[in-house]
C-alpha cells in the first residue's frame, strides 16, 4: 500500500502510480472518518467535492462523492471543473462540516491531488490532516454508486461558481470597477479559472481577454505555475495588444501571479505590496498583517511605516489560514501567491485577487508600473530569488541545526539582526536583506530564498546559502 502523507496543502501524487482509485478512496474513508468521529457544531453533514481540469480529475472526484455518500454524507459534487476558492467558499455557504478539491494546483500534468478543507472555507489545520493520516484503513472503503447517490439526492450535482463569484463582487467595489472602462487581460495557464473574469464583469464598461483558456489536461506543455517562464505565449501577445494588466492564475485559481499591460512579469511579492497598499491608503484599513516567512521583506517595512501588527508564519497557507480564523486581519499572504481577503473566506483567492487590483487601478487611475515604482521610491528596493536544489532527506536536520547554531556574522555587507527556526532557518540583516533555507515537506529538495536590494545581491546570498549546504 502506498504511503499517504499530506504535505503544505493536501497530497499529491503521479497519476496511476500513486494517486490511484484505490488509494483515492482509502483517504475519502478516512476522511469521512475523521468527519464522523470530529463532528463540528453548527454544520450539517454536507461535503463539497470538485476538481480541476487535470486528467481523469472528475472521475477522481466522482469517486470522492461515492465514499462519503456510502458513509452519510449529502455530497454537493461540482458540474464543471472549478476554481478552488468556489469549492471552499461553497462548503462554507452550505455549513459543510468539510469539502474535498482534486487537484495537484501548480504542479506538472503528471500529477494529481486531494485538498482537504475544513468547515470554515479554508485549507483544514496540520493537526486535522495529521489526524486524517493516522485513520488511513482504520476501516474498510464504504460506498455508493454515484447513479443510486444520485437518485437519492445523496450526490447533488451543482455549479457552485455562481455563489463565490457574486461573494467576490460583494468584496470589491463593484460599480467603481464596472465604470472603469480598464482593459483587463487573464492569462488562465489553461487551468480552471478560464473564463471566470468573462463572466464576472459581463455588462460593464471592461474589456477582458483570456490567454490560453483552452481545456487541456497538458496545460500546452507547461505547469500551471503563475512564474514567468510559463507565459511565453501569453507576454508576446500583450507586447502586441496593450492591456491596462494581466493576472495569472495557476492551475486551480487560488494563486496569482501578473504581468504589466506590456507582458513584463510582476512578481508575486510586488502584487502584494500593491494590494497591501491599496487597503491601507485607499481603503483606509487596520489590522493584523499576516505574511509566510519567504515573503517580502518590503511588508515589514510598510507595516512599520503604517503602525500595524505583522505576524509571520510557516510556509502554507493553512498556517495563515489559522491567523486569519482569530479575526482582526487586514490581508494574510504568502511568497507563492496566495493572497486571503477578510471578510471573504479565509482561503487564498486568485479571483478576488485579480479584482482587487482592478479596484487599485480604478481608484488611483494610473499604471500598476508607477504604483509599484513609487512603492520602491518609498520603501526602497526590493529583489528576490529562489533556488530549489536536491539535498539528501536524512542530512536535512544535521543542516538544519548548523545553520541555527552557526548563524553568518553578517549577510553581505549587513550586520546580522535576526535568526528564525520556526520553519527552517532564515537570517535577517539590518538592512532588511534575508536568506532562507527549507526542505521540502516530502520530497528529498531543499528549497533556498534570498532578498536582497537588486538582482546581484539576491543571487549572491543563493550562492552563500548553496555555501551552507556544502559544510554538512
């Protein structure tokens, strides 16, 4: 039997090596189970299941739906390949005690995955996948054919895009953005959110065009990742035709990343400053900031400058999640674009990213070239790199404890201020530059970050954190 291990959101597999109906359904078993045995008070026993574009995803999620209709649940099982937010958002409209998303997100189209999320709307805590683990074959697999579920209004087959996409516009000015004639370019990776935008602003003065919406579980021969080297069918289009931004969304639409009007990449790390940005001087909003540690060290120079809370926490939004769950939070985000909006669910959103920054441009009336410019003329600038190397699994701890015991004098030319070790080890300099080292969750890489104040020092503190590597 293949061992089943959640990593920062979900498990994910090779298809038909791993990620197969059997062991599909002995985490759906023990995902009711642990349903069952942790019922949540104020929810109903309803499951939300849906799933991506990958290959054989909907019989993946039809299968889902079996099992937890053979163990008692009424599952809402999505019509249409969906952007997980809607699934999220769904099951906390329908007081679901949980839902299910396959998809392997922005990873290669070999793969796929299970996201479990909670009754809430959000990505469930370690703890409940830790406990979901330890129920693997506690029982045998209990089912329903989907046909009889079906007639029985066990399985209940329903879009569920509908409900989040009006909660988005909700959370937006909407009438500013429908007024604002701004030309708005989605580029879909040929993953979920394909034709989202279409309809969100479908009678409005804004021109909307997606790139590469097609259905293909290839996703034209790259991964769903919202990074620059995935748009190189999309940025030469723009350089063509002009568009006032372009949004990126991976695979299964919670992520983001962009592009200028022109199809120059934007980083992660500059559409959230901008967004942060925008709810504190345009919004006028307060409250806790909630960043992953391998975020840009810009939020805690604007959080400083602002006079509001920052919190940091482990890699994964289901650490974020659990900030954003205590309330008082004014945005939680992290390094690979998950941006969560309060008053919303506490789930990261491309699509409600992707209209927030139509709200920005609306509201200052300029390009996102000259917010982010006069963001670095204010908080100087900001430049960030990652390297993601193979390293052996069991020399990771002995690395791990030099690093946080033989922490460098000074990174560069900037004397040391901090050392964190609450998820790997990050080194903080005065000057705000950092260098991170963390493996994988589960697969034998080790994952290097820098940030320095141009392109030179990022890549200069990579070299220095390769250099740690090489002394265990």
């Amino acid at each position: 039997m293949a061992q089943i291990k959640f990593g920062t959101d979900g498990w994910r597999a090779v298809i038909a090596e791993d990620f197969t109906f059997e062991n599909v359904d002995r985490v759906a078993q023990a995902t009711a189970d642990y349903w069952i045995k942790n019922p949540v008070a104020g929810t109903t026993k309803k499951a939300v299941v849906g799933y991506d574009r990958r290959f054989l995803s909907d019989e993946f999620a039809k299968r889902v739906a079996e099992v937890l209709a053979g163990n008692g649940f009424q599952v809402i099982l999505t019509s249409e390949p969906t952007p997980t937010p809607s699934v999220s958002w769904a099951v906390k409209a329908n007081k679901a005690v949980g839902g299910v998303m396959i998809t392997a997100s922005h990873n290669p189209p070999s793969f796929n995955g299970f996201k479990l999320k909670a009754h809430y709307g959000g990505s469930a805590d370690p703890e409940t996948c830790k406990a979901v683990e330890k129920l693997l074959d506690n029982t045998p697999v209990r089912s329903i054919a989907a046909a009889n579920a079906i007639k029985k209004k066990q399985i209940v087959i329903k879009d569920v895009r509908p409900g989040h996409y009006a909660a988005v516009n909700r959370l937006v000015d909407f009438k500013l953005i429908a007024g604002s004639k701004l030309r708005f370019a989605h580029e879909a990776l040929f993953g979920v959110g394909a034709g989202c935008f279409d309809q969100l602003l479908a009678g409005t003065t804004c021109k909307v065009t997606t790139i590469n919406a097609e259905h293909d579980p290839n996703f034209g021969g790259i991964n769903p990742e919202p990074i620059a080297k995935n748009y190189t069918k999309s940025a030469p289009y723009l350089k063509k035709h002009p568009h006032d931004i372009c949004l990126v969304t991976d695979g299964d639409a919670d992520r983001v990343g962009g592009m200028d009007g022109r199809g120059n990449p934007l980083t992660t790390h500059q559409i959230i400053c901008a967004l942060l940005h925008h709810y504190i001087v345009n919004r006028k909003a307060k409250g806790r900031v909630i960043k992953a540690l391998t975020t840009t060290s810009m939020v805690d120079k604007m959080c400083a400058y602002y006079g509001l809370p920052l919190i940091e926490t482990g890699v994964g939004f289901k650490y974020i999640c659990t900030e954003m769950l205590k309330g008082d939070v004014l945005l939680g985000f992290e390094e690979s674009g998950g941006i969560g909006f309060p008053r919303h669910i506490p789930e990261r959103d491309g699509i409600a990213a992707g209209m927030m920054l139509l709200e920005l441009l609306a509201t200052e009336k300029t390009s996102i070239n000259k917010i982010i410019a006069k963001l670095e003329r204010q908080f100087g600038p900001h430049r960030y790199a990652r390297l993601d190397t193979l390293f052996p699994l069991e020399k990771r701890a002995a690395l791990m404890d030099y690093c946080a015991k033989n922490p460098p004098a000074k990174l560069l030319k900037s004397p040391l201020a901090e050392v964190k070790t609450f998820d790997g080890v990050k080194f903080v300099s005065r000057d705000g530059s950092w260098l991170m080292l963390r493996g994988s969750g589960t697969e034998p890489i080790l994952r290097i970050y820098a940030e320095g104040k141009s392109d030179a020092e990022a890549q200069k503190l990579l070299q220095a954190g390769v250099q740690l590597t090489r002394r265990v």
